[in-house]
C-alpha cells in the first residue's frame, strides 16, 4: 500500500468514525438532550420567575405562584381552552405542504407570562394577534410591526403600550407584533399576507431592536454575519409570493393545538414552533455532536441571555454584541424594499421605531453594540422618519425600573407600557402624519 493510500484509508476511517458518533449523538439527541436542554431553559426561567415574584411579595404585592400548568387546568375546566404564547422560528408540515404562522391561534384565550407578579392572559383576534375583537374592520392610521414586547408579552392587554395608545391616547393604531424568527423578513411577510384585509394605514411603525442578530448567530452556532433563516420567509423577497394565510388560519389554528397536545407541560420552551427540522444538513455539520459535548460540559444550549437577574449576569462580550455588517445590510434591504412596495401599493410611508431594551438602558449596550449607530445613521440619510425610544429615554433621564420594576425578561412593565406609550404619542404627533 502506497503512502498515499494509507492517508486516503485512515482519512476514510477517521470519517466515517466521526459520522458514526454524530449518528449516535442524533439518537441521543432525540432521546434526551433536546428534553433536557428543555428542561435547563425552564428550570432557569422558572428560577427568575420565583425571584421576581419573591421582590414583589417584599413590596407587599399580592403575585399569583401557580404554574402554568395549573393555570391551564383551570381555564379548561372552566370552559375556556387556553394556550401559552407560541413563538414562532420555523414552518409547520401539514399534509403535503409546510405552514410558516406569523401569529397564534385565533379567536383563543393565550397565556403570554408571568414576569410583573402575574399571569397575563389575552384573547387573540381573528388572525391569531394581539388586538380587540373587530379591530380589524376599523379605519386605522398606523400598523405596529415587532417582537414580543410590541406583541405584549407579560401584560393585558388593555396596558399593554399599543393597546394604551389607542384606547389612551386615540392613535388608531393595528398591533402586528409577535415573536417570530428572522426579523424584518417578517414584516414584509404579515405586509404580503394581511395588508389587503385592512384599509391602508397612513404609515407603519418599523421596529429595530438590539440582540436579535446576536442572538441568532449564537443560538445557530454559525458565523458572525449569519442569521437563523427560514425557508419560507425568504421566499417573500419574490415579490408574487403569499402563503395565503388568510384563508389558512384553521390551518395556523390545528397544528399549534397539534403541537401544544404533542408537548404539553408547564414549558413556554416546549410550544417554539420548530417542528421542520433538517436532520440531514444536521448531521453533514456535526451539530448533534457539537449539542452533546456542550449539554456535557455544562454549558448552555440557548443563547445566554440578557434578561439575568443581576446577581446571574455577566456583561456581554464584544463577540455576542458585535455589529456583524452583513446582517445590517440585509435588514435595510428588506427595509427598502418593502417601504417601496408600501408606498406603490398602498400609498403607506414607514416610521423606524428604534426600541429600548433593558441592556441599553442599563449601560450594558453601549454605542454602536449590535450596529445601533450604523443602523440609525442609515435610516435617517434614507429620509426615514425615526423614533429613537433609547435617545429620548436617556434625554429624559427615565429610570431602569421606571420601565422594567424586577422583570429582567426584557419586556416592560405596567408602568413601562405607560411610559412607552406616552412617548410614542408625542412622537406621533410630531410626525405629524
């Protein structure tokens, strides 16, 4: 055997080992790291639930201490299905064809937390978001696109900010937020899928937010650029494409029950929608193995987050809050485009909302972290109009706890809603649209 046969041969050997050992892991995998890494993000969110809830009992707050699963029972036996919150970060299969939801189940009672010392409970519309009943077939002048703080994750929906600014502050205003993956393709998505079901909007508030490209480019373990993509979303760059989801809600509706039937247990991690998963392209980049050594060693399979109680966190790295360019620059393509078909079809402008999180109000993010100067610098020499909640917070010297209180989840609090909201309004106003 020649030498260079004898490379080519332990090449193969120590291939095929390696592959050998993924396939394993993908079986350990299936068997228990992906219930136990569940199980590590519930026991950690449940740890910062209960301190919450600890701060506010020492203020003299009444906070309610059921878990989710008995406050599920009781709705139930009360007649009244209810659900947990479902992010969504990929498509559904249902029968021959995938389903990619940009919102919940319709018309259904939905449990969205419990980081403001009780659970929030909200009924969604028709389309599976958070508006009143019909509140579509009013006349709106603007339509709010953005995560789930925009969505009102934590609080009612009556004090949530959007709900305030309508029934508060009289901004006919359309709420579009939801947790979804592979922002702002999906507002393009809820743009092709929902605006001709409405009377077009005067304009639409973009939101921005820092930690999502980060967050991606962590939790996928892909290189700094690199986001979570969705196969569906990105078909909406074709300018003809539609899932048609208005006619598609009982899809939308049956295969989250589906789901939540399938998972059901006190986890908010369990109802992520995921359930398309490419175990092929898996297994090519050894990521059941790289899933396993970590869950191994101790470390966490979700990216770490920046809603740690103060005695849990840890200042990011310039790593996890770097401004990665090219991600930037897709978001301002979607941005463009998407503002170019609004005002062609519509006659819509669009208004980039800049939102505070709790990282930048508290000096964790600092200046151009997550590309925060970049991406506002190139809005406005665009002729954007902007709101930059994190400047007129600073400007205004609003407190931390003004907005948050304890809830380190990220999402404001009664009080933050309200701030929140009046700010809005006044930004509205001058606007002036």
């Amino acid at each position: 055997m020649t030498g260079i046969s004898r490379v080519a041969t332990v090449a193969a050997f120590t291939v095929a080992s390696v592959y050998a050992i993924e396939l394993t892991s993908l079986a350990v995998r299936y068997l228990w790291v992906d219930r136990e890494e569940r199980r590590l993000v519930d026991e950690r969110a449940d740890k910062l639930r209960q301190r919450h809830l600890d701060r506010f009992e020492a203020m003299g707050r009444v906070v309610d201490r059921r878990p989710l699963s008995e406050v599920l029972k009781e709705a139930d036996a009360a007649g009244r299905p209810t659900i947990p919150f479902t992010p969504v970060f990929d498509a559904y299969r249902t029968s021959s064809r995938k389903i990619l939801p940009l919102g919940g189940v319709s018309n259904t009672h939905t449990v969205t937390g419990n980081y403001n010392g009780f659970w929030s409970i909200v009924r969604h519309d028709e389309h599976g978001l958070n508006n009143d009943p019909d509140a579509w077939k009013d006349k709106v002048d603007y339509v709010i696109f953005g995560i789930s703080v925009v969505y009102g994750t934590d609080i009612n929906r009556p004090e949530n900010f959007v709900q305030t600014l309508r029934d508060g502050h009289g901004v006919k205003i359309l709420n579009f937020g939801y947790a979804t993956a592979q922002v702002p393709d999906a507002y393009r998505a809820q743009i092709r899928e929902f605006f001709p079901l409405i009377t077009p909007p005067k304009a639409v508030l973009w939101t921005a937010v820092d930690g999502l490209q980060g967050m991606y480019v962590h939790s996928t373990g892909k290189s700094a650029g690199q986001v979570m993509r969705s196969e569906v979303l990105d078909k909406y760059a074709d300018p003809s494409y539609s899932q048609s989801l208005a006619t598609r809600q009982p899809e939308v509706d049956a295969a989250t029950w589906a789901a939540f039937a399938e998972s059901r247990d006190e986890s908010f991690s369990a109802m992520t929608i995921g359930a398309e998963k490419s175990h092929l392209r898996d297994v090519l980049f050894l990521r059941n193995l790289r899933t396993v050594i970590r869950l191994v060693k101790g470390w966490s399979v979700v990216p770490p987050s920046s809603s740690l109680d103060d005695d849990l966190r840890q200042s990011p790295s310039a790593a996890e809050t770097a401004c990665h360019e090219a991600v930037m620059a897709h978001d301002l393509d979607v941005l463009n485009k998407t503002a170019a078909e609004l005002k062609e079809k519509y006659n819509t402008k669009v208004i980039v909302l800049y939102l505070a999180v709790r990282d930048r109000v508290d000096g964790h993010y600092k200046g151009n972290d997550f590309c925060y100067n970049s991406y506002l610098d190139s809005v406005k020499k665009a002729g954007y109009d902007v709101i930059d909640l994190p400047k007129i917070i600073a400007d205004r010297h609003i407190a931390v706890d003004d907005l948050y209180e304890f809830n380190s989840s990220g999402h404001y609090s009664r009080n933050g809603h309200a701030i929140v909201a009046d700010i809005l309004a006044k930004e509205l106003d001058r606007i002036g649209y």
